[in-house]
C-alpha cells in the first residue's frame, strides 16, 4: 500500500503564517524543488481521481433510496394526472341537482359493483374505489370493472382506503355528498388463515376513511356494511338490532362489531352521520366465490364433493340467504334518508344521526335445502358429505327481525331463495360458459 507521506510531504513547505514566505535562492535548490514538484503532481492527480471515483461509486452506483411500499398500497403519485381527474369528475356528475356523488368503497365487488350501477342508472354520480386484492379471481373484480365503465360510465379508482393522500385528493377534486362503503376483508372461515388482513380492512381502513370523512368540509353521510355475523352466538330469534353483539364467534365478526363501535365514535365526536347495515348471507349473480353457494354451484358441476355442515346432534344449520336485489334496495334507502353530517372542520357542531339496521330476508333456509335447490337447477346430483360443522368462525343459525328496517327505510325484501338462485345459476353458466362475459 502506497505510503501517504509523499502526498502530504508538499504541505511541509507551505508557512504556517501568512507572508513568511522567502523563495530560496539556490538554482539547484530550485532544480530540486521543480523535481519535487513534478513527481508529487501526478501523485496528487491519482489520489485526486482515486477519492472522486469512490464519491461517484458511493453515489451514484448505489441503488437509490426508496421508501418501502406498504403491502397492497400503490405510490399515490401515478394516480394523479388530468385525465385520472376527468374520469373521476365525469364519473362523479350526478344526471340532476338533487342527485347525490356518491363514493363507493369496494366497486369492484359483489354488493359495492351492484350498487354502483344501481346508483348511476337512477341519475347519481359514483365514484368507485377498490383496491383489486386476490382474496378471490381478480379477473372476476376486473369483468365487474369493465361492466361498470362500458355499460353505466362508472370509473373505478384503483386504490385502497389506507391511502389517506389518494382519500384526501378524491375528496378534493369531488364534493361527495355521501359515502357508501362497502370495502372490507370478508368471509368469515378465511379469518383464521389470514387475521391481519381483517384488521387492515375492516379497522384500519375504515379509521382512514373516517378520519378523512370527518376532516372534510362539507362532511359527507356514511352508509356502510356491518354483519349479521355479529350477532355472534346470540341465541334469541329473529335477530334484532337490540340483541347482544358481544359475543362474536370470529375475527371477521369481531372486526365488524369493532367497525360499529369506532363509527359511533365519529358519531359523537365529529358529528359524521353513520349508518351500519348490517347484510345476512348476500347472494347472487356476480357474487362472491368463497361463499358456500357459490362454490357448492362450482363443485356439483365439476362433480366433486361438497361439505354440508351441521350442528350437535345432526341440527340444521341455516342462514337467512338475502337476493342482492333486495339488499340494493335497503342500502339506496339507507342513502336517501341518511341526514346531513352536522360537523365541519372536523368539528361536531351539533348532533348527528347515528343507525345500525338488519337487512335481512327473515326466511332462514337450511343448507340442505340450498344444496337440493342447486341440484334441482343444475340438474345434478351433488355428492355431499355431511361434517359437524368445525369451529372456524361459523354460526348455527341467522334469522334478521327487519322492524326498523321496514321502519327507517321502507325495505320489504320480496326475492325467496329459489327465485333468487335460478337468477344466479343462469348467470353462472353465462359467466363460465366460456366467455367470461355474463349479463348484469
Ligand atoms: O351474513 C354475514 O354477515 C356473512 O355472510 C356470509 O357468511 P356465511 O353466512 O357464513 O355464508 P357462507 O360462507 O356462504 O356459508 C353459508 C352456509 O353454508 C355453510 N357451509 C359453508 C361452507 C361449507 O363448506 N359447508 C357449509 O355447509 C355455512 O355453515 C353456512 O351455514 C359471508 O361470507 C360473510 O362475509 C358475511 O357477510
């Protein structure tokens, strides 16, 4: 290794004090010095050169800073840009003055694409959200997409609600004068796979669009989706709303009774106006594959065996299967007699309505009964095996008392199981016939 001393050597001859310097007079001595010179010269170059290319190697070779991404969240940046904002503000228009903008968490799913639609036909403005996550075929999320863009104008933003800077320029670009939402991590069995991503969804998210909802000025009427599930292992039927929901039976449930609470929070301390419905075993075209009518359809076509549960001594388990038609029906009228939000500048000026309603069908049907329907439709037999059902979340039985529903919004549900599975099978085979196309 190269000494340093030579390098620093020259340095010994600069006076340490200003002025003091006296030229030497020898011309050998000067000859000398020039020699001096002239090797030190390259030497300092090198060494010159050597610290510059470490520099550039340190700075600029090195991969550049980038700020983790958080899982399932998009840079916030590539959203922005004028034709992102013109879709948004176009989609957002409602037909007439008196229409609401509506923004939908989770357009891209089940209830939340049905809603959009629905919403938009009858002359609001709707801007979907979704965030497009693979719990179940993206593709189908996608097709819903499609649907929503070709056939109602209804432009979904590809985001999720943990993205305050994404909520916060939505709601700067656009007044929405109500949020319908509907995202969320369900199925309740899937809870004990992945719990976390309950919590980000269901708790996480949902504190994120509230804080910003709060926030904004005007503040927009909540109507969002709670759960039958929180009922839990209540026992007491039909279910009402007045029923204990402190003994939820899985994450799932215990994220959405969680949900209920943090929007009262809102409630009292913001003056947000909020509205928790809470859905019974949704079903129908365009659904979702994870739940047990769904992949029943699926499974007896491709005739494997299906799992029927039951309860303790060979009990029935049943659910009050609710047509989405019906539960359209209940959230548009949760929409239309939501009262303003009373706060602004996330400030309560005053109180605010605050609602938890059953959507129910008040028609519980036992799986049986669901899986000999299917079969009467498909024409085939399944193959079933009977298991006890495990303890993974489910419960035996839901059955919605829907007096205040009737009351508060007029809901009268009218689609019975069957009708509303022929409507579903038909759209099963249109949608997996092939094309993957399926009419709405
Ligand atoms: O109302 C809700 O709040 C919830 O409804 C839905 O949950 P559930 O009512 O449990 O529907 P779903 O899974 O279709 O099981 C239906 C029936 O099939 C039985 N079931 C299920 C699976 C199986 O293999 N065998 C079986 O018998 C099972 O025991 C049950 O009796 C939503 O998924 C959930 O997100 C939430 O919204």
């Amino acid at each position: 290794m190269t000494s340093l001393k030579p390098i620093l050597s020259h340095i010994d001859n600069i006076p340490s004090t200003p002025g003091k310097f006296k030229p030497e007079k020898s011309p050998l001595h000067y000859l000398h010095h020039r020699l001096r010179l002239h090797t030190t010269l390259p030497r300092i170059t090198l060494w010159t050169l050597v610290f510059l290319a470490f520099i550039f190697l340190f700075f600029f070779l090195s991969p550049p800073y980038t700020a983790a991404p958080r899982r399932g969240l998009r840079t916030t940046a590539t959203y922005f840009g004028s034709g992102w904002e013109n879709q948004v503000k176009a989609s957002a228009k409602p037909r007439s003055r008196s229409g609401h903008t509506v923004l939908v968490t989770g357009a891209a799913g089940f209830v939340g694409s049905h809603a959009s639609v629905a919403l938009k036909h009858r002359g609001d403005g709707v801007v979907g959200l979704d965030n497009f996550n693979s719990y179940y075929e993206v593709s189908l999320k996608k097709a819903r997409k499609s649907h929503l863009l070709d056939r109602a104008g209804v432009f979904i933003v590809d985001g999720d609600i943990n993205d305050a800077v994404l909520l916060r320029k939505l709601f700067g670009i656009v007044h929405f004068t109500h949020v319908l939402h509907l995202a969320a991590q369900a199925g309740v069995r899937y809870a004990m796979v992945n719990p976390s991503s309950y919590i980000k969804s269901n708790v996480d998210g949902f504190v994120n669009l509230l804080e910003v909802s709060k926030s904004v000025n005007p503040q927009p009427a909540i109507v969002w989706a709670s759960s039958s599930s929180v009922y839990g292992l209540n026992s007491k039927v039909p279910f009402s709303e007045k029923d204990r929901t402190d003994q939820p039976a899985s994450l799932y449930a215990a994220t959405k009774k969680a949900g209920e609470e943090i929007a009262h929070t809102y409630n009292h301390i913001y003056g947000l106006s909020i509205t928790g419905l809470r859905f019974f075993t949704v079903y129908g075209p365009w659904g979702r594959p994870d739940m047990a009518y769904f992949f029943f359809t699926k499974d007896i076509l491709k005739r494997r065996t299906i799992s029927v549960f039951e309860g303790p001594d060979h009990a029935t388990v049943s659910r009050d299967f609710t047509y989405i038609d019906d539960i359209l029906k209940g959230c548009l009228s949760a929409l239309d007699t939501a009262k303003k939000s009373t706060g602004s500048g996330g400030k309560k000026k005053g109180e605010a309505q605050f609602r938890i309603i059953n959507l129910g069908n008040t028609s519980p049907v036992s799986v049986n009964k669901l899986v000999s329907i299917l079969e009467k439709l498909l024409k085939v037999k399944a193959k079933k095996k009977v298991v006890l059902m495990p303890r993974n979340g489910d419960v035996p039985f839901t059955h919605a008392n829907i007096t205040l529903a009737r009351k508060q919004l007029g809901y009268r549900p009218t689609t019975d199981l069957e009708t509303g599975l022929q409507k579903f099978v038909k759209w099963y085979l249109d949608y997996y016939g092939g094309k993957k196309k399926g009419s709405w």
